[in-house]
C-alpha cells in the first residue's frame, strides 16, 4: 500500500513539470518550428530562476517558501528569453531548426555549468558547482487525502504541481479558444494560408517559441525543486528530450500529452519502487530508472503509425515562394 | 472615363530577371462583367492580376481602382479595396473546418464569461447562410482534409465573400476540376456577376470564355494583344489570336525514313499523387526515324507521359513495350540499358548533379560500366578522356573545362551537356522533355539540330513541347493531349498550326473541321 502510495505521488510530482515542458513543445512545433531544444530552454530556465532564489534568499526566513515562486517566475522569464536565440535563428535567419536545437542545448549545458560556478564563487568566496534550494513544503487536503489508493493524488503535493496545473490551463485555453492560439496551430499546417489572411507567419512564430521556452524553464525549475533541492548540472538528466517523446505520443495535442506524461512519471517512479520491493542494491536504481526511456521506445512502435506531425513542422517559410 | 471601369490598369510594365513578363499592358474592366484574360503558359496573365492582388508592384504603370489610382503594396490592402483572389494553389489549412478557414485572421470573437474567445458558432451560422445565399453549399463543420478540391474551391470563394469582395479573380479556376464541376463553377460565377460583382477570369481554356465572359484580353509573350467582346468573336479568331504568331525558325528536314517500331504503348493511364488520373487511357507508337511530338497545354499529362516511358512515374494501367520487351514495370537502369535515353524537363533537378564535376555529370548513366569501373574501383582516367571527347565534340562551353562545376555553367550548355551524354548513349529511344525550355536563339537552333541528326540516324524520338512552333518544325507525327487524353494522332503535315492550337485548346474535332 505504501509502494502505492508513493508510485501515485512521485508519479504525480515527475509527470507534471514534464506535461508542462511538452506544453511549450507543443506550442512550438504546431507553429511549424521543430523544438529539439527543450532540454537546453529547460535546463537555462532553472539556473535563471535557482539564481534569482539565491540571490533573494537571504531576505526571506529560511523555511519561506517565496523564494521558490520568485524562482518560478524567473525560470518562465529566463526560459522565455533564451528561446529568443532559437526564434532568431529558426524564425529571422532561417536557419536549420534540428541544428539549431543542438547547439542551444549544447551551449545551456555549457553556460550554466560555468556561470554557476563563477557566481557562487563571487557570491560565497568558494567554488560550487551548484546552488543549494530551499525545501518546498508538501501539501495534503484534509478528507480528499483519506480516500484508499486515490488518496495519495492528494497526499503531499508539492505547491509548483497547482501552479503549473494552473498555467497548463490557461495555456490550454489561448491554444484551442484565442484568435492567437487559432493563427499559431495554422502556421503549423499551412503558413500560406495564415499569410493570405493577413497574419505575419514569422510573428506568430517567434512568439511561440518564446513561449516554449518559459514553459520548458518553469518545468527545469519544478525538477530542481522535487528532485536534488539543487541546482546543478545533473538538470540535463534527458528529461527535455522526454517531454519531446510525450507530445509526440499524445499527437501534438494537450489532453492526449497529459495521458502521455502520466504514463512516463508512472513508470519512473514504479521502477523506482520495484527496486526497493525487491531490494536490490541501489546499482540497480539506476537502471529500473531507464523504464520510461524503454517504455518510450516501446509506444514509439505502437503509436508511430497513427501519428501526424504538424504539416508544415520544420518548413521554412519563404513569403516570396508561391 | 475613369468612372466607366472598376478596375483600370495603365501602362503596366513587370520584369523579372531575364523576362518581361508585362509589357506595358493598358485594359479596364467594367463593374458587373466577367472580364477574361487569355494566354499561352508565361503569356503574363497571372502576373498581372498578381499586380492588381497586391503579390507583386508594376516596375512601371499606374493602378486605379473606382477612380481612384492605389498602390496596392499587399494582399491586406487588395483586401481592404474590396478584391479577392482564389488561386490557382488553394491556401487552406487542412486540419481546420471550413467555418474556421473562412474566418481566419478576421475571427469573431465573444465572451466566455471574463474570456474573449473565438466565435465559432455565430461564424457556423453566417457561413451557411452565405453558402446559400450564393449556392455555394458546404457543411460549415467539415474539416477540409475531408472534403474534395471542388468544394475547397467553394471555401474559397466563400472566403472573398465573407471579405465582402466585389472584384473577385479567378486563376485558372477549371484547371482541377472535373467537366461537371467546372458547369457549376460557371454557373456560380455567372451568378456572382448577376448578384453585381466584377468577375476576373484568368484561363487558357476557350470554351470557358465563350460560355461565360462578357470580354475577354488576349497576352502572348508578355503583351496585350487585343481586347475583343466575346459574343461577337469566333473561337476561331481567338485561338488565332493566342496561338497564331510567325514561325520563327524554319528548320531544314529531310525527309523521313520510318523503320520498324521501337516504342508502343498501349492504353496507359498513370495516376497523381492523389490517386487523380493525369494520363487516360493513352496509346501510340514511335516508329525508327520518326520523331512523334506530343503538344498540348502544360499541365496535360504529356510530363507524365514522358515520365512513365522513362521509368519516373507508376503506371497505373496499361502496357509500354520497348523493341518487343515489355518494360511497363521495369527499373529505370534497366530502361536505361535497354535503349532509353531521357533529356528531362527540369535539367537541374533530375539531369544533373549540379555540384559535380562535368566529367562526372557526363559519365553519370555509364559510370558503373567499364572504362569507367573495373573491379569496383572508378577509373578517373577514363572519366577524364570521356569527358574531353564529349565537351570538344559537342562544342560544351566552360569556365574550368572537364573540372567545371555544373552549376556554374549557362543553362544552354547544361542542357549541351545532357544532350551530349544521352546521346552518346547511343539508345535505340530518346525522349526529349521540352528540350530548349529557357534557351536563347542560337542553342535552340543547336538543340533543334542534334535531334534532326539522331533521327536521320534511325532513332525513335519522342519530343514534348509546349512550344508549337518546335513541334510543327520537328515532328513526322503530331499527337495532340488535353486533359490527358490523346485527343488527335495524325502526321504533322496534314496539320496546321491552328489545328493543333485549337486540339490543344480542347476544342472538339467536328468543331475544328
């Protein structure tokens, strides 16, 4: 029961930043711009924001949580502008999106790998490859909580899980309900049919990778708080190239991508759970850890064939071409 | 007079690198007519309703629309004046309802409780009761991935309407559809006139024009011919008008000497992406000697024709038999050694690799063959001596010589190239795929040459062309295509260029007679 308990939670808490992450995927690729750069927006995301709770900690009490929502709204900031690199070169320059993806992974691992260590030895006089999070508190609704096996969606959550469920919302409703969200998902099948009506294709574009890119460092910045309390560069565990995964299955659609990120958090954290059932030494930990990489591979076999990509995903639009 | 014409375009002139493709063309077109502009392939039309869409501004020339002279520097303002275009390649997103593509960046919007969104439902409603208003009727809720190119034209033309469009052009409009469908277009086009709106019609298409325009403007090459009223014009005149320039070129042929036959194809059809029928029920043969030409409007099926002889394009039925071997299914290296030389339309896609060498891009059929290989090893000293052969005998001209990159070299000795390398193929076949397409003078004559010479020497040559006057030079036999259908086989000189003109422009035969 208590095995149970804890797939549910941890399930939960990994699930969601990812479904989050895969949002701004979506946003992106349904404009037509191919995204292979979550990881990269995601990982720059959270050392903006876990510098921010650095930097401001010292004005709150040590248990307040505040610093870890000043943390999140500058991981959607910093994500958000980092992504301008990849709307630059992909949108203006017309550069090749996959390389372009690459590179900015390449150079977040890169950048903040150094930069963390720079700042915290100007900030604390020692070199430090990581900066230290406060812990988040955990939430439990009375009542809801005390339901068998269910209980535990509502057992120790973590406050970020309420907050991006909130954002995911309102991101739901400007992609299927906005004029914006309307323009966005027909750049993605056929921008000269968004051009003809008079909507600039390489503006509607450019911000929609912005926006992948907040959601990707809002999501970076969930994982540094649930999983190492920390910022360091264990953040580029893949998980970016995971939320990839999930909006693929779920057909670049939202609700679909939801389904897709539980069964990924599911199967990390009843890999997880299988080891300490069975007792194997910690060794194994890390290899019951690849399950939602093999499930992935798994789904990629079955799903594949019902998939459609987006369209026009990764056609440069050249106005002049006819 | 600038209250007489809706539309009154003065001295237009647009270049573009190489051609003239407006020279200064003067019309107006009155409010309430359907107005035609008719031409050959690269006759202007399209770039000059372009123009007046805002695609494209005139180098030189002056708009004025209702009186009133406008630079229309975008779609949006064409819009904003109150013309709409349906073109030739509808812009519909696919995954999208009809409502939605109908209203997309002009959306409705209302409130859902403290959130403005997108109003679908009011848009379902206006959409339909336009659809009927006008007869034009399409389910509001069908998604367009659903429904076939007559109603998405339908969608189209719903979109200039619901734009409150008054000049509304038409870029080919018939081009896609089938004879009952391009009825009712016609119908509703008539309608749209009768309702008080300014009907542009771009089209190559005679019969159309005699049915439905009031007037109608003829272009070749870029100029306005004339401006005639259709009632009181013959179909005849026009196609004269539009086909019925001097020939050039007279090219000095001997006289024929047909040997047995290389070529036989018999009842082939070969399908379009789209599972359309782009070839029906075709057959003919090409006898040793004889250079057959199939002319037709581009666009005909005579590409995929050439394509499916030559192994690029699937057939979908029937039978192509090669000097008695049946290769309706064979691989192109096969075709290839069997006796199948093929000048393609566009040389720089699909006849040369335009960053190789031009030794490479000469050797590029017989690479695998010895000299050229031997035990799996490229021999470069055979590609060396080839090459040279091959550029001093057939006069290639070029920066770098044997080492020149193909893509640095003019289009007329491109073309020199292939023409070289096919020939010296030596195949008992040779198709030529509109073989001086963007040629000057001097090359044409050189092209025009070289296949005069492969014939004299006993090769089966099928030629297609666009150009009429290439094809009534060169061929023994003339078979004409429209729509895919071979509509008339005879030898070229029981036929004049007005009757091939007028097979071309579908034109029934007791008609032409």
């Amino acid at each position: 029961m208590t095995y149970l308990n804890t797939i549910i939670i941890d399930g939960l808490s990994f699930a969601i930043p990812l479904f989050i992450m895969a949002i701004g995927g979506i946003y992106c690729e349904r404009s037509g711009v191919t995204n292979l750069a979550i990881e990269g927006l995601q990982g720059m995301g959270a050392f903006v924001g876990a510098l921010a709770a650095t930097l401001v900690s010292g004005m709150f009490a040590a248990d307040s949580q505040a610093p870890m929502f000043i943390a999140m709204a500058f991981s959607f900031l910093g994500g958000g502008l980092y992504a301008v690199l990849h709307a630059v070169l992909c949108v203006k320059f017309k550069a090749n999106q996959v390389i372009s993806g690459v590179v900015i992974n390449i150079l977040a691992t890169a950048l903040t790998t150094f930069l963390t260590s720079e700042i915290s030895t100007a900030l604390f006089g020692a070199a430090s490859n990581r900066f230290r999070l406060t812990t988040s508190i955990r939430l439990t609704v009375p009542g809801l909580s005390e339901i068998p096996v269910l209980g535990a969606i509502f057992t120790n959550i973590y406050p970020f899980e309420l907050a991006i469920i909130l954002v995911a919302l309102v991101a739901w409703y400007v992609l299927y309900k906005t004029p914006f969200g309307m323009h966005l998902r027909a750049c993605g099948d056929n921008p000269h049919a968004v051009d003809a009506a008079g909507v600039e294709v390489s503006r509607v574009r450019f911000i929609a990778v912005m926006i992948s890119g907040a959601l990707s460092g809002l999501g970076g910045i969930c994982f540094a708080y649930s999983i190492s309390v920390q910022f360091s560069s264990a953040i580029y565990m893949g998980y970016g190239y995971l939320a990839i995964a999930a909006l693929i299955f779920g057909n670049w659609q939202i609700m679909p991508t939801l389904w897709a990120c539980l069964i990924f958090g599911f199967a990390r954290s009843g890999g997880f759970a299988l080891t300490q059932v069975m007792e194997l030494p910690s060794a194994f930990t890390d290899l019951f850890m690849t399950l939602p990489y093999i499930v992935t591979l798994f789904l990629l076999i079955f799903f594949s064939k019902s998939n459609r990509a987006p369209r026009a995903l990764g056609e440069i639009y050249d106005k002049g071409k006819r | 007079m600038a209250d007489e014409y809706i539309v009154e375009m003065r001295h237009i002139t647009k270049r573009f690198p190489g051609i003239v493709a407006n020279d200064d063309i003067s019309l107006g077109i009155k409010k309430g007519e359907i107005f035609a502009l008719l031409g050959e392939n690269g006759a202007g039309k399209s770039t000059l309703m372009s123009m007046l869409f805002g695609m494209y501004e005139p180098d030189e020339g002056e708009i004025y629309i209702r009186g009133k002279r406008e630079h229309i520097a975008s779609p949006n303002y064409a819009t904003k004046l109150n013309i709409g275009m349906v073109h030739q390649h509808f812009k519909l997103v696919s995954n999208y309802t009809i409502a939605e593509n109908i209203i997309l960046g002009i959306e409705p919007k209302r409130r859902l409780g403290i959130f403005p969104v997108v109003d679908l439902k009011s848009t379902n409603e206006k959409v339909a009761q336009l659809s009927r208003q006008y007869g034009l009727e399409v389910d509001p809720k069908a998604k367009i991935e659903d429904i076939n190119v007559s109603t998405q034209q339908r969608v189209e033309i719903l979109k200039m309407l619901y734009r409150e469009a008054e000049i509304l052009i038409f870029d080919e409009p018939t081009a896609v559809l089938t004879p009952q469908e391009i009825d009712f277009l016609l119908q509703i086009i008539r309608g749209l006139r009768d309702g008080g709106k300014t009907i542009i019609l771009i089209t190559h298409k005679l019969e159309e024009i005699k049915q439905v325009a009031d007037r109608c403007a003829i272009l070749n090459r870029g100029k306005l011919i004339d401006i005639l009223d259709v009632a009181t014009t013959s179909t005849q005149t026009m196609a004269n008008l539009m086909v019925g320039r001097e020939v050039d070129f007279v090219v000095d042929k001997a006289p024929a000497h047909f040997g047995k036959e290389v070529l036989r194809v018999e009842h082939l059809t070969v399908k379009n992406r789209d599972n359309f029928p782009v070839v029906k029920d075709v057959s003919f043969s090409v006898r040793a000697g004889e250079i057959f030409a199939i002319a037709g409007v581009s666009g005909n099926g005579q590409v995929e024709i050439a394509d499916a002889v030559a192994g690029m394009a699937q057939v979908a039925e029937g039978s192509i038999v090669l000097n008695g071997t049946d290769i309706t299914h064979m691989d192109v290296r096969g075709r290839t050694d069997l006796g199948i030389s093929y000048i393609p339309e566009d040389r720089q896609h699909m006849g040369l690799v335009l960053d190789f060498s031009l030794e490479d891009n000469l050797a590029l059929k017989t690479y695998y063959k010895e000299p050229f290989c031997r035990k799996g090893i490229l021999q470069h000293e055979a590609f060396s001596q080839y090459g040279e052969r091959l550029i001093a005998e057939y006069d290639i001209r070029s920066g770098q010589g044997k080492d020149t990159v193909v893509r640095s070299m003019s289009g007329g000795n491109q073309q020199k190239a292939i023409v070289a390398r096919e020939i010296e193929l030596a195949s008992p076949l040779m198709i030529f795929v509109q073989p001086t397409r963007g040629l000057d003078i001097g090359a044409i004559e050189n092209i025009h040459r070289q296949i005069l010479v492969e014939r004299d020497k006993g090769r089966a040559i099928l030629l297609i062309s666009l150009e009429l006057d290439e094809i009534m030079g060169l061929a023994d036999t003339i078979g004409v295509i429209f729509s895919g259908e071979l509509l008339k086989i005879a030898p070229a000189d029981t036929l004049t260029t007005n009757e091939v003109g007028q097979f071309m422009m579908g034109v029934k035969q007791n008609e032409a007679s």
